[in-house]
C-alpha cells in the first residue's frame, strides 16, 4: 500500500483523534486517562506546528491518515531549548509496513532543521516492542523512573531512551521553527525514498 508523509493540518484532527483515543482508553502506552476529541487535537496541531513538527502518514490511495507524529517540548526552563520529545502513533491495521520507521525518520530530519540536538523518548516500562524499534533507530536507555505513573489499576515505571541528531556545539544557533520551504523539500525526498523501499 502507498503512503505519503505530509505535515497536519487541523482538518486531521478527528482522523489523529481517533487513531490516538484506543492508546488513552485500553492501554498504558499514554499516560493520559480522559481521550482528547477533535477539537483538542485541532489545538494540539496548531500549537506544536508552530514551534515544531506534527506530521501525518497517509494512506495514499484514500488520502485517510494512518499514522501520526510529533515532537514536543522537553522541559520548559531556556537551557532545555535543544532537546525535544517525540511521539508516534500508528492504526494497528497499518503497523509493521515499515510505516514508523519512515515517520521516524522524517521527524528526525525535520527536528534537525529546528536545531534539536537531542531528541528524548518516553516509554512505558514493559512496551518491549517500542524499546526495541527505538533501539534499531539509534536511541539509547538512559534512564528509568519507578512507579512514577497509574493508570488502569497497576502503577508504572517509564523508561527514557535519547539520541543525538546534531553536535553538541559551544554557541548553538537559537531553536527554530523550520522553514516551510525546507519542509516541503525535505518531505518529497522522505516520500520519494520511502516509495523506492516501497517498490
């Protein structure tokens, strides 16, 4: 099946919503506990496209979304500007299709036009399976918070895992939105190889 990466526009928001509400109400995979509808997910787009990335993966036969992901603000003190935390979110229909990894992918490329140079993951103790897909992506654990969670009956452990998508310089340029220009360049390269992988 082909798909296509493309930034979010707030028309998405019921798709993204409605991809992202089994993950809040069935599983410990997030820890929010009420699902957010369309009309807060038309915020979320909005406010995270400002400073930084929120993508779609598309199905590219009927244009319906798939697959989302983002990244985010770390911490919210000025020395934390450089590193930001990403999420990923794909309809179970459409997992192990290689669809991640390219959403991944894109993100982290996008996350460089911004000047990141560390990127952050949050996963919950127990999800092996993320463990594993951000292990073959370069991440590493760098740590672990107990019982620091409760959801769903049981308390739970997160797990950090990070990965460094550009030198830790002296004097780094200020964190910034990237260009729409570079974006829309950097996305046809990003659809144009994951085609070819497709192929």
């Amino acid at each position: 099946m082909p798909y296509r990466i493309r930034i979010a526009t707030p028309a998405d928001a019921a798709q993204v919503a409605a991809i992202y509400a089994p993950f809040v109400r069935d599983t410990v995979i997030s820890f929010e506990t009420e699902v957010p509808d369309a009309a807060e997910f038309e915020r979320r787009i909005a406010d995270i496209g400002a400073r930084y990335a929120f993508i779609v993966a598309v199905d590219g036969n009927t244009d319906a979304v798939v697959g989302f992901a983002y990244n985010h603000e770390f911490r919210s003190r000025p020395a934390y500007d450089w590193s930001s935390e990403i999420s990923i979110y794909l309809a179970p229909e459409h997992q192990g299709r290689g669809l991640g990894s390219a959403l991944l992918e894109a993100l982290e490329e996008l996350m460089r036009l911004q000047g990141i140079r560390m990127a952050e993951s949050c996963i919950t103790d127990g999800n092996d399976a993320s463990v594993a897909f951000h292990k073959r992506h370069g991440y590493h654990l760098c740590g672990k918070q107990k019982a620091c969670g409760y959801k769903l009956g049981q308390w739970l452990s997160v797990l950090w895992l990070e990965k460094q998508l550009l030198p830790c310089d002296t004097d780094p340029d200020p964190r910034t939105a990237p260009d729409p220009d570079l974006v829309g360049a950097l996305l046809e390269r990003v659809n144009r190889r994951f085609a070819e992988s497709e192929a």
